[in-house]
C-alpha cells in the first residue's frame, strides 16, 4: 500500500487542504488545494476511482469543485469508468450543490450521470474496495458526522480521522 501525503494543514495554513492518496486511484478527503498538488504528488484525475470523505468540511471537501470540473469535462468515458464517493449522511446533498457551483450549466443533471454516491450509515459493514477490507467508524466534529476509515490489505493497516478531538471509541480505532 502507498499512501501518498497529498496535503495535512488547515484552511488557515498555507497549504489549506487536507488530502491522501493510496496507490494513485484513492482519495481520502479532497481538501481545497488537493488539485493544485496532483502533479508533484503524481496523480491524475482520470486514474481516481474512488473517493472517501471524512466529513463535509470544506478543508476536506473544497477541492472537489476542481476535481468535478476536471473528471466530468475531460476524464469520464464511459459509465463504467464512475468514480465512487463515500461519505456521511448528507454527503449526497452536499455534493449535488457543489456540482451546481462549479458547473452551474450542468445544474440540473442527476449527480448519479457521474458519481455512485455512498452515504454510510452502517458502521458495523466492512467496505470492499479494490484490494482492501475498509472499517468505518462513527465520530463527530463539533456538530457535523466524521468517519475514520481503516484501509486493510491484509498485511498493513492505514487510519484515516479527518479532524477528531477524544471521544469515546476512539481507542477501538
């Protein structure tokens, strides 16, 4: 498993995204920045296939304007070739007015003609995704939802929390 660092600081920090990459064609979070680091960090758009959101935050979710632009306009070729995001509740609404932002001439398209949107609410499932078992886990951040993800590949274990402070479970993660 390689985990590319695409970027780790704050929206008030000068690099504002939070943003991770395993093996080139997964995303954790897409920060507001994450799109200007693909080419030092060695990723191409068309080659993401799924993305995994920790929460909607736009220090976590800013730079899918850019990337929405960019895959739906120049990437997609064929309904098979959808990217998958994953997200919490809310996900799908939050990603429909996002659309409208960035492609306001596409505002009125279902959002499902270029993603399969997944909003987990199950958090005893176990993803399969590529090569890897995903566990998810229910937090929060202040008032909104946060998934921690556990990408498995059965030899090495990654964790994703987006922006977590103690709270119960967190040992468990």
């Amino acid at each position: 498993m390689k985990v590319t660092v695409v970027g780790c600081s704050t929206s008030w920090t000068e690099r504002p995204m939070s943003s991770y990459c395993i093996n080139g064609n997964i995303l954790v979070d897409c920060g507001s920045a994450t799109p200007k680091n693909y080419p030092t960090c060695n990723i191409k758009v068309g080659d993401i296939k799924h993305i995994f959101i920790t929460h909607l935050h736009s220090d976590h979710t800013g730079g899918l304007t850019n990337f929405f632009g960019q895959y739906i306009n120049y990437h997609r070729m064929s309904s098979s070739n959808f990217v998958t995001i994953y997200g919490p509740k809310g996900l799908k609404e939050y990603l429909k007015h996002l659309l409208y932002i960035c492609l306001i001439d596409k505002a009125n398209e279902n959002l499902e003609n270029y993603f399969n949107i997944v909003e987990i609410d199950d958090f005893n499932q176990k993803l399969k995704v590529e090569n890897y078992e995903i566990s998810v886990f229910k937090f929060s951040h202040g008032n909104v939802q946060d998934i921690a993800y556990i990408f498995s590949d059965g030899k090495v274990k990654v964790g994703f929390s987006g922006d977590l402070n103690y709270q119960e479970g967190i040992d468990k993660f």
